[in-house]
C-alpha cells in the first residue's frame, strides 16, 4: 500500500453540508499526499453519496485511496482517464452515470494538474567555457525544444482538460435536469507569478475564466449550474515537497507549507456555504502567522478567505478618439 495520509484528520463533522448525499467527481484525485487525495477523503469521510476517484497514470495509488474509503464504508469507485483526450473522457461517460445510480455527479472538483521542473521565459542558457557556436545553438535549441514541451502539457492538462470535463458534466446535468456544482483548482501563481513555472501560471490564470465561459454558454439552463475557482498557496504535495524548505519560494505568501488536510478544512468551510453565494467567485486562500506563538513544533498559522475580483478598468485611446476612422 502506497497510502499515508493521516485519514482522521479529514473528518469533518461540522462541515459536512457542502458534500452530504452528494455524488462527487474529483479529477487528479489519484496521487497519494495530493490535493486530490485530500478533496477525496474530505468529500467520502463526511457523507457524500458516491465519490469517484479519477486518475490518469497514478493508478496504483488511485486504487489504495479507493480502497480505503471503502474501509470507510464508503462508495467510492476508480475512474482512469487521460483528461486531454477526448474519446477517453467521453469513454467514461456512461461509467460514472452507472456507479452513481444512474445519474451524473453533481459535485465535481476539476483538480488536474501538472507543474514544470521550471525554466526561465524568455532567457536563453548560459554559455558554456570553451564551447563551439554550433553545440551552444544544438543545446539551447533542445532546452527550448523541452521547456516549451512541458508548458504544452501543462497547459494541456489544465485548460484543455478542465475545458472537456465541464463541457461534459455540465451537458449531463442539463440533460438529467439536475442541479450540478463546479468547483476549479487554480493557483495564487495566477495572479502572482513566480519564476521559472511559466505554463503553470498561464494554464491557471485561464482557469479563472471558465465560471463566465460555462454561464455565457449554458443560455436558459445557467441556473443549473453554481460553479467558483479556488487559488491555492503553496500546499504540501508530492510535486511542492522538495520547495518545503525554501522560504524563497513559498515565503511570499505564507510562514509555511500548508499540509493538505489544512487546505481541505478551508475548503470544506467554503464548500459549505450557500451555493448561490459561491456561485462564479474566485476565492483565495491566504495564510498568515497566528498571534500566539508556539516554542514546539511548527508555527501556527491562519487561514483566511479573500474573495478576489478582477476588475476590467477599460479607457478609450485620446489620439484614436480624437480623429476614428469612418467608413461608409
């Protein structure tokens, strides 16, 4: 078993509204110690009707987190996709629908995600002692060749299959005639973006549009959906542990790493509120040092919701104004 995510410290009891009776689709809920993982066990430790497990190349520890909630008593069931393709998302179209009674999920977690091993936008390599002209322009062509290699896949990931998830889901439930929440895992590199991960801070930032997107699209069957974006700090997973100690990556936003189960109890929080009052917000999490202090252990920390609003501030051009062009 690859499982170790400390289970108890996913229940929670008095923030069991928003996922009670649900039927929850988490995608990337797959890797063990992941966001995912932690959406999962909060959704399956607090009531939620069915929850479905989806992963793409992390089955192994897909089937543990399945089989342990099943432990629970818990109906969860694996799901394996490739979000980015489109025949195998809509393969497991009728599955999902099957494993939940015969209807689609009407909670669903949109959560996939990839980082980069990171570069520099825009930065060539440096030169090398000693190197000729023509294995400078080969190694700096296959460094360019990679980089922008990952940013695809990140990219792919994100918007493509964030994009294809809600199209599905969002059609089933105008079809079945049924209320559906969206919820979509962005990141605080959305809006403040760190070095060297440039596809990762494009891929989120696009991610903040697709509450406007599926409403504008939905027409008369809007009301169905309630959907809102969250913009995550830095969390303790597998892709973040190596920057734990790093305060010069996470140090801008928060004292410390925040561990998952920390993360999901701000969620569950947020997920329990009205869905009319969540629906098509963006909610941040910021993180901050407690007053109290503690000589043991790590620092306490707080955690807060900020409601962030991007707010189109639109001028016209005086010299374009001053002299438009006319045309019969």
């Amino acid at each position: 078993m690859t499982y170790t995510a400390p289970t108890d410290r996913f229940r929670f009891d008095a923030l069991r509204d928003g996922v009670e009776g649900k039927r929850v689709l988490i995608t990337g809920a797959g890797k063990d110690g992941g966001i995912g993982q932690a959406f999962a066990l909060s959704a399956g430790l607090n009531g939620a009707a069915s929850v479905g497990i989806h992963f793409h190349r992390s089955y192994e520890d897909g089937f543990d987190l399945v089989d342990r909630l099943r432990d629970e008593g818990v109906h969860a069931f694996p799901v394996q996709a490739d979000v980015t393709n489109l025949r195998d998302l809509w393969a497991i179209r009728s599955y999902v629908i099957d494993q939940m009674g015969g209807l689609p999920p009407n909670l669903v977690i949109c959560n996939s995600g990839l980082t980069e091993s990171g570069y520099s936008l825009g930065r060539t390599l440096r030169p090398v002692e000693g190197e000729s002209s023509s294995l400078r322009r080969a190694r700096v062509r296959q460094a360019f060749i990679e980089n922008l290699e990952q940013s695809r896949l990140v990219l792919d990931t994100k918007v493509d299959g964030f994009l294809a998830s809600t199209h599905l889901w969002a059609g089933e439930a105008v079809y079945a005639d049924e209320q559906a929440q969206f919820v979509y895992v962005s990141s605080r590199q959305a809006v403040d973006p760190g070095p060297a991960v440039p596809g990762y801070a494009l891929s989120n930032w696009a991610v903040l549009q697709l509450p406007n997107v599926l409403k504008a699209n939905l027409g008369r069957s809007a009301d169905l959906v309630t959907c809102f974006t969250l913009l995550l700090p830095f969390v303790r997973t597998g892709m973040t542990n190596e920057y734990a100690g790093n305060e010069r990556v996470f140090g801008r936003w928060q004292p410390r790493m925040l561990e998952p189960c920390e993360m999901a109890e701000a969620f569950m929080a947020l997920l329990a509120r009205p869905a009319d009052e969540t629906d098509g917000a963006m909610y941040e999490l910021m993180v901050s040092a407690a007053a109290e202090t503690d000589p043991v252990g790590p620092p306490p920390i707080e955690l807060v919701w900020h409601r962030l609003a991007l707010n189109l501030d639109e001028q016209p051009v005086d010299w374009s104004t001053a002299d438009p062009l006319r045309f019969a």
